[in-house]
C-alpha cells in the first residue's frame, strides 16, 4: 500500500476560499480521534503491504495535541507495518508551530511539515482570513528548521486581484531566503459556497485577469527553475531529495487508504469515499453502519485518470504502460487524439512516451480533457 491518508477536520476559522470539509468546533475532538482509530483497524485489512507513506492532511491536524496524535500514531503502528523509511507528512498552519510542538512531532516520528504559509503579506492574509500574520510565518519555518525539520514544504496562492507582481517575486524571493526545498504554488480558485464566491458575485472583489495569471504562473516556472527547483507537477516544484513521495504516488496511480470524514481512498480499481459528517460519521462507526459510499472503476474511467495523472507530472504519459494497462480501443483514441495535440504543439513526445509542452502546461486542462474517453 504507497499511502495512509488521515483527515483531521477542525480548524480554528473559515479560510475565504477554503471549501474544504472541516469544523470549526472541537467538542467532537475525542469521539473522532476514536472514530478515526476504529476506522484504521477496519480499513487495516485492505492491505498486506507496508504503507509508504503517511500524511495528516485537514482541516488542520496541528490542532491536535501530542495525546491526540499518539493515540492516531498507537493505532496506525498496531494495525500497518509502515516503511522504515516512511515519509510521515502533518499539514501546519504557522501560529500552531512552537518548540514543544515540533520536538512531540520528532518523537512521534513526523519527518516532513507541510506548512500553510499562502503569502508573506499581512494584507493577503486577511483577505485570505488566515489566523497567522507573515511574521509567524517566518519565524514557524525558522523554528521548524532550528529543530532539525529538513524536509519542508510551503503553500503559496497566486492569481488574485490583490496581489500585484512585484509582491508575488517577493513571496518567492522568500522561498529561497528560508532556503525551503518543496513549494506548492496554486493559482485561487474561487469555489461555490465560499466567502470569496460571496464577494464576488456582490462586486466586492474582481478576478484577476487571465493574462497576469499567466504572467505570474511564467514567473514561478522561470524563478524556480533558475535557483535549482523542479517542477514536478503543474503546482509542485522541489529541490532534489524532496519531490513529495505521498502525492507522487498518487499521481502515479498507486493505491491509498484514506481515513476520516470525507476522505477519500484506492484500493483494487474500486474507489470509496467517507461521509462529510463528522456527526454523522462518528455515529456510523460507533454503530457499524455504512459511512462510506463506493463505485468501481471501470476501463474507460481508469483510463481518463491514467492521463489526468500522468500528464500533470513531469514524468508524463508512458506509452508502453498505456498499452500494457488498457484495451486496442483504448490505445487507438490515445494514438488519434495525441497526434493532434503533437500537431498544435500542446504535447511533445519523450523516450518513454509523451509529456506537456511548454505551452501545452499553461492550458493543462483542456490539453488533458481533450485525451478522455
């Protein structure tokens, strides 16, 4: 199994883009912290290999305590055999971070911190109504690294009206400074039943226009490439040593278990998703109810996420793959679609099969789109 994915849904406040699931109440704290342990020795038997990978992922599981995580960690170790070499990732967000935090982490064994960060500007992070200023943001990485944390890996948004071109090469000039060897960069996406969806459609805020999305995702591909980062994945650049293992394996198409409210999970060609309850979803397991619906993948289905995956990746599509995992039809759509895609230059072949142009990354979408079944 590449990797165990543990939901922890409670955050402290709303993020104005966020349509994650979460609570912002933690009186559920303990009956989920249960759930979640009853969950992992159910799903245990899923698998029969070691698990690669592990990543607490929310929400915010920094919300958790030490007695909190140790009963998740207790449970995982007892039910799993993990990798001695397992990447153990826990998503941070800034204000969280302190000394005797990130020494519980060591202990737990927690090798890698995903820290919230967004944008290094106070005024962005109120328009974002994150809970941490740009200061606690620098001095959580600085505290993260002083305490022996070397694989490290920040959130950036860009793409938004309030951010002009100059602050967005500061964000990244920042990135080098602090010497960060992962970084996750996404443009903002304004999804319904956000806050931001609310100011939008009331003329409070405008979008930003296409074209200095653009010019601002062009920087980040050239800004990252010229101090020693690979982007790996559209949003995903590392130095080397650090491309993240847990979300390379999903991408590769790898199975996952994934555990809590609304997590999702891959196992055999048959995908299950949980419950965005956290009520609903602790009574379930307490009571041995369903609290999951599933669907089976069929080959037309695994196909269109084959090139979802792939293509996203530096890595690409390999052709020989392809042709391994998927019927003659299947292979003839691939062939007659990608020649056209050759054709415009959206795509160019590699010695392994076919991966995006550099004009091909900026509409990503619709390249990938026009490949499905």
């Amino acid at each position: 199994m590449a990797g165990l994915y543990i939901h922890i849904p409670f955050c402290k406040q709303k993020c104005s883009y966020c349509d994650f699931h979460f609570s912002t109440s933690l009186k559920n704290k303990k009956a989920l912290i249960q759930a979640l342990c009853s969950e992992i020795r159910l799903r245990s038997s899923l698998t029969k290999t070691p698990i690669e990978t592990i990543y607490f992922g929310g929400g915010t599981p920094s919300l958790l305590n030490y007695d909190d995580l140790k009963i998740l960690f207790d449970s995982i170790h007892s039910n799993f055999d993990i990798c001695k070499e397992a990447e153990i990732t826990i998503e941070c967000n800034p204000d969280d971070i302190n000394e005797i935090k990130l020494s519980e982490y060591k202990k737990l064994g927690i090798n890698r911190l995903s820290i919230g960060v967004q944008s290094f500007y106070d005024e962005d992070l109120c328009f974002f109504n994150r809970a941490h200023s740009a200061k606690e943001a620098t001095k959580a990485i600085l505290l993260s690294q002083d305490a022996g944390f070397e694989n490290i890996t920040v959130d950036l948004i860009y793409g938004f009206s309030m951010l002009t071109q100059k602050k967005w090469e500061n964000n990244l000039k920042k990135i080098e400074k602090l010497k960060i060897p992962h970084l996750s960069a996404y443009t903002l996406t304004i999804e319904p039943k956000t806050t931001l969806n609310y100011l939008l459609k009331t003329k409070k805020i405008n979008n930003m226009s296409d074209e200095l999305v653009i010019q601002q995702f062009q920087f980040l591909i050239d800004y990252t490439s010229s101090i020693g980062f690979e982007q790996y994945e559209i949003s995903n650049f590392a130095k080397q040593g650090f491309i993240s293992k847990h979300n390379s394996n999903y991408w590769l198409g790898k199975e996952y278990l994934g555990i809590g409210p609304s997590a999702h999970s891959y196992v055999e060609n048959k995908r299950f998703w949980n419950l965005s309850n956290n009520a609903i979803y602790i009574k379930s397991i307490q009571q041995n109810t369903p609290f999951y619906e599933e669907e089976w993948i069929n080959e037309n289905m695994a196909y269109n996420e084959f090139v979802l995956t792939r293509l996203r990746t530096s890595w690409g599509i390999n052709y020989n793959e392809l042709i391994i995992k998927f019927n003659v039809e299947i292979a003839r759509h691939f062939n007659s679609k990608s020649q056209i895609l050759l054709e415009r230059n959206l795509i160019i072949k590699t010695n392994t099969g076919f991966c995006l142009s550099k004009q091909g990354i900026f509409i990503a979408d619709s390249v990938i789109s026009d490949l499905f079944i």
